[in-house]
C-alpha cells in the first residue's frame, strides 16, 4: 500500500494563481471597509509559474499535487464558459502528467463567481444546479487528464463559522482553522451593506465564508453529491469525495456530551451525504479542547502557531482513527499543515503527522495519500500574506521561489517511514 502512496502539497487557485478578479473574495477585498488585511493582488503567480511549481515538486520526490480550478475563470458570467481558461487547466493538468504526478483537482476552493453571489450564493438553493453544470463541463473538457476529484473543500466551514461566531459572544480567545476575521456585529452589518451594494444592490451577501443557515448547510451537501452524480455519468472511473476540516476533539473533564455534539456538527451529520463517494478527503490543522461549556482556550504553556492554535500533529493520526471507525471509505488527507516561521519546527510537525499515518496504514486504516498545506507560502484569505503555510518561500517582488528544508525533508520522512 505505500508504495502507491499519494505523497504532496495542496493548494487553491485563489491563494495562489493571482488576479482572480471575476471571484467573490476580489470585490470583498476591494471594498473601502474590506475586512481583508491586503489585497491578494497577483499572489505567488502560480497561474504563469506552474511549470516551475510542479518541476520542483518532482525534483523533491513528491507524486502528487492538490490543486484547485477557479470557478470565475473557468464560468466567468452563468453559462459562458471560457475557452482559454479552460485551457490553461488542461496545461496544468498535462504538465502534472509529464512529472509523474498524480493530480487531485478540488473543483470549489471557497471562491466563487460574482454572479453566483448576486443570485443569493451559498444560500440559493439554484447553487445545486449551477455547481452541477459547472463540474460536468470541466470533466466533459478535462476528465481524460483527471481521476481523483474533491467537489468541495471543507464543505462544513460555513457551518463552522456560525459555530465560531456564538463562541465569539463569548470568548474573544477561539481560532478557527482558516484565516477569516470575525467582526463585532455592528461593524459586520455595515460591511454587509457595502459589500451588497459592490455585489450590485443585493440584500445578503452569501459567500462560502459566511456564516449559513441549517439550509445553506443542506444545499452544499446537495451540490456535492449533485455534481458527483454528474461527473459520473461523464466517465465512471473518476474518484470522487468532498473534504471536511476536522479537529481532534478531546475532552477536559466533564464534557463527553459536549464532544460528541461538537463532532457531530463537524463530521457525523454529513455522513449520509458522503457514504457513496468513492474516498474521504480530510483536513486536519489542530485540536481543540472542550469543556461542559464548549471549546477551551490553548493553555498558555502550550506552543502555538501563527494561527493562534495549538502546535499539535499528534492530531491527524487521531482524527484518521475516529473517521475510520465511522465511515468505510479511503482517506486522503488532503491539508495537514503548520504556519510558521520557524522551518525546523515544520519538519518536526511532519514528522509526528507522517509516523501516525504509517501507524494507521499498518493498522490497516487505508489512508492512500497525505497533501501537505502548502505547496507554497500563500494567501491565507482575510489575514493575507501574514502566515506562512508554504514548503517554499516566495519572494513576492521577483516571484522567485526559495525552496525551505521541509520540502525537500517531506518525502525523506515518508521513505524513512515506510521502510521501517
Ligand atoms: C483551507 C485553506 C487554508 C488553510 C490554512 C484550510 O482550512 O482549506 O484554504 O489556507 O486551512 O488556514
């Protein structure tokens, strides 16, 4: 089994081909009261650079690449597809090939078209269709170069974020496992008014970074499993799943009921939507502690990351072992990463994260790859450019790449593993 291991890094084409400007999170960030801290601007060009992105990924020994399809570019207005993007992703994909690396293509990446967004976005229950439409074109133009497929990216982050945000009445303290910023309500309503009247005088502005509605919630499980019915008819020999962001939950004292309320929001409830998808995408950053009252802050004595949470990749191989036991599909851990300046306590985390998936493997849990987060140091939505996630560094003057050690150790440490 390890040795057809998917061994690489993820990434999303908004956090790193640049000038996605028929995207939702571009207006977000142009508006006067953006809640962006910078503008994601031409990122790390990977949409001109992905030759060299993937050449280095093959001279690191890695086979396999995480990568994203921007909807805008690909649909830019309902209904009108762009050739020349379309294009462009047969490259990418073609150039994948020629190294000798397996691609994972995640067809939504948290951004959306505009014009998704001025008809209701996440909350209009038409997404189902349109995001059907959407995926059966790519894989009708691109599925000959396609196998493994990821419909949605963290599909439970909205749920999430509404989650977050009755905590954030609580406690100022709690990170979630993505860049986005909460805002005080107040300040929230007037950059909703803006960003409506940006949108072209709509009322709410629903994008899949917004807080949703137990509707909302549904109709992405919807589209998943819409759009994998689609693009099976396309071509039965696609491997389809979605991915959820997962946290190790574990509990402090008391709060055996509180976990089990907590992971079911997160996980179980999304079972019978994804039970008849052909492998399980997982992301796992973190845990999270809870008490009787809910998520606890990271002890002080613990070392954080960037992100403000816990430095602990003890938690993929519990996070594997508990999805396993409750769903019967292959896993591909499709995130797993750490913000940081530091790159030896990088390799550390990939260390600790690569020996408890051997661990699962050799329990006989089939985890059949691991995607590190990131390829690159990228844009982590609404905090930019501020957390490093990347295995290469980049300066974003020149756009010159700088590998760190921790690309080259991460296929060093899965050989070593596997030969143990
Ligand atoms: C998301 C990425 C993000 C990463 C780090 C994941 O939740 O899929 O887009 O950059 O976490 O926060």
């Amino acid at each position: 089994m390890t040795n057809n291991f998917l061994l690489g890094a993820a990434t999303a084409a908004y956090q790193v081909e640049g000038n996605n400007d028929k995207s939702d999170f571009w207006i977000m960030e142009h508006l006067k009261n953006s809640t962006f801290k910078e503008k994601s601007g031409e990122a790390v060009d990977h949409y001109n650079r992905y030759e060299e992105d993937i050449q280095l990924m093959r001279e690191a020994g890695m086979n396999a690449y995480r990568f994203s399809i921007e909807w805008a570019r690909i649909e830019p207005e309902k209904g009108i597809f762009d050739r020349e993007a379309t294009e462009h992703y047969r490259n990418v994909l073609e150039c994948c090939h020629e190294n000798k690396i397996t691609p994972i293509v995640t067809m939504h990446h948290f951004s959306s078209p505009q014009w998704i967004i001025r008809e209701g976005g996440w909350e209009n229950e038409k997404i189902v269709d349109y995001f059907k439409n959407y995926c059966r074109y790519v894989v009708t133009e691109l599925g000959d170069l396609m196998e493994f497929i990821c419909t949605i990216n963290e599909a439970n982050m909205r749920n999430e974020l509404i989650t977050v945000m009755k905590s954030f009445a609580k406690s100022l303290g709690i990170n979630i496992q993505v860049g986005v910023k909460l805002q005080l309500p107040e300040k929230m309503m007037a950059g909703q008014r803006e960003a409506g009247k940006a949108f072209g005088g709509i009322e709410s502005v629903n994008t899949f970074l917004s807080p949703c509605t137990p509707k909302g919630d549904l109709l992405i499980m919807q589209a998943h499993e819409a759009a994998r019915d689609a693009m099976r008819t396309v071509d039965n020999r696609f491997k389809i799943g979605l991915t959820l962001s997962l946290h190790d939950i574990q509990v402090v004292g008391n709060a055996t009921e509180k976990a089990v309320e907590m992971w079911d929001d997160e996980f179980k409830h999304y079972l019978p939507f994804i039970e008849k998808d052909d492998f399980f995408g997982l992301q796992n950053y973190t845990r999270t502690l809870v008490g009787e009252e809910g998520e606890l802050s990271v002890p002080e004595e613990k070392k954080k990351t960037q992100m403000g949470y816990e430095f602990y990749p003890q938690a993929l191989e519990n996070v594997i072992r508990k999805v396993s036991s409750e769903l019967n599909l292959p896993i591909i851990v499709t995130e797993n990463g750490v913000a940081t300046d530091n790159d030896k306590d990088r390799v550390t985390f990939i260390e600790e994260a690569l020996s408890g998936v051997k661990r699962c493997i050799a329990d006989g849990i089939p985890v059949l790859g691991y995607m590190h987060w990131s390829l690159l140091d990228n844009f982590e939505w609404q905090l930019g450019y501020s957390k490093t996630f990347g295995l290469i560094e980049v300066d974003r003057k020149t756009q010159t790449r700088k590998p760190k050690d921790s690309f080259y150790r991460l296929a060093e440490i899965w050989k070593r593993e596997s030969e143990r």
